[in-house]
C-alpha cells in the first residue's frame, strides 16, 4: 500500500482511478489542478504521484518540475495524458516524470507502473556507487562524476545510465532498454531511446576523448571503458 496523490481536473476520470487504486489498498488524496495540488503536497508527504499534464491554473509539467526543485527525487511521479507523440513523452520526462501513460488506458496497466516504481524505490535504497572508467553515479542522490565533472541528469537520463552502468560489456537492444528504463514497449517505431542516448551522449562523452556509450550497429548500444 502506498499513499499516493492524483491530480486529474476531469471528475469522472479522476473518481475512477481513485476507486480503482483504493481497492488495491492505497490511500489516495485528490486535487482537480496543481495550484490544489502543491498546496497538499507541502502539507504532506506521498510516496507517488500522478498528475494529469493539461490542467487549469497550474498543469501536470509545471507542477512536476515544481516538486523536483523542492523535493528531488523523494518519490516517483507518473504523468497521465491524452498527449502521446514522441516529443510529448519527451517533455514529460524532462519535466522529472518517472513514467507516462497515455490515455485511454487500462487500470490494471497503471497499477502494473505504480508497483514496478516503487518497487524500484524501494530497491534503490539499498544501492550505492557504480563506476565505469573514469564515471560514477551514485544511485542515492542520482548524481553523476566524470573526471571530477559533476554532471545532472533528469529522471530519464539518470534511469539510462543506470540501466548501462549495470550491464557494461553488454549488448542492449533498444526493446531492452524501453522495458528496463521506461518499464513498457513503446510503438516499435519510436526513437525515443536514441533521443535519450543522445542526450546521455552529450553529457558523459561529448567533451571527453574515451566514449563510453557505443552503437551496435543495427542491434543497439553498449557501455564499456576501454
């Protein structure tokens, strides 16, 4: 059981997921937009947190980026929206969403997030440091080092890294990586995974003479030092 807050203006869709996340034993408190929203969240801690994106006075990137800045990364937060383009997941995830899922869905597809995420939590606590050549990342505060360079990473970004830097030398396709990182199979067409390696590319290897993250042609990507 987890406590969870819902932030979801539409009152059908937001009584339906309350109902449905009660009955499996989690105690849910509900705001109708982010200005609602932060106001519960300063006043209570929540072990996860699901906003809608499109919502009055404050929406669901807004009030993510919001609780990123003043929270870290205390608990996941999933983001519901009708939005589901590339870019849209893109957007969501570097506003420090955890996961996104695209309306219509079903209940039993987000409980199946809700319990991946905080079991992941839960697993996280009890990791330390990884290394790879010259980069470390520590998986309690989700910061990374390369040659004394302190380098940020967003939610994605850190959960990439962590997925490579815990499988050096080997080959992960990019089916690998959409169910490891973002816990689904995306559209088999998506490029979201090269868009985050690139991303990832450009902060651990861009100003660096040894690349760490390597493309497998046709197949997909490995990490190693050489």
């Amino acid at each position: 059981m987890a406590k969870i807050i819902l932030v979801e203006d539409e009152i059908n869709i937001a009584s339906f997921i309350e109902r449905g996340l009660s009955e499996f034993g989690h105690e849910v408190s509900v705001a109708y937009d982010g200005v609602e929203a932060w106001e519960l969240i300063r006043k209570e801690t929540f072990q996860l947190l699901i906003f809608d994106i499109i919502m009055p006075r404050m929406g669901g990137l807004e009030l993510c980026k919001l609780y990123r800045q003043n929270y870290g990364f205390q608990s996941p937060v999933i983001m519901l929206t009708a939005l589901g383009t590339t870019e849209d997941i893109v957007n969501g995830l570097d506003a420090g969403a955890d996961d996104y899922l695209v309306k219509p869905f079903s209940f039993q597809e987000l409980e199946a997030r809700i319990k991946a995420l905080l079991r992941r939590g839960n697993e996280e606590g009890l990791t330390g440091m990884l290394t790879c050549g010259d980069l470390t990342l520590n998986c309690i505060t989700r910061r990374a080092e390369r040659n004394g360079l302190e380098i940020d990473l967003t939610v994605k970004e850190y959960r990439l890294l962590e997925c490579f830097m815990t499988h050096q030398g080997c080959m992960l396709t990019r089916s690998i990586l959409l169910k490891d990182v973002w816990d689904k199979n995306f559209d088999t067409n998506t490029n979201v995974v090269d868009v985050y390696v690139n991303y990832l590319r450009a902060k651990i290897d861009k100003n660096f003479d040894d690349k760490l993250i390597h493309t497998v042609v046709g197949m997909g990507y490995i990490m190693e030092a050489h």
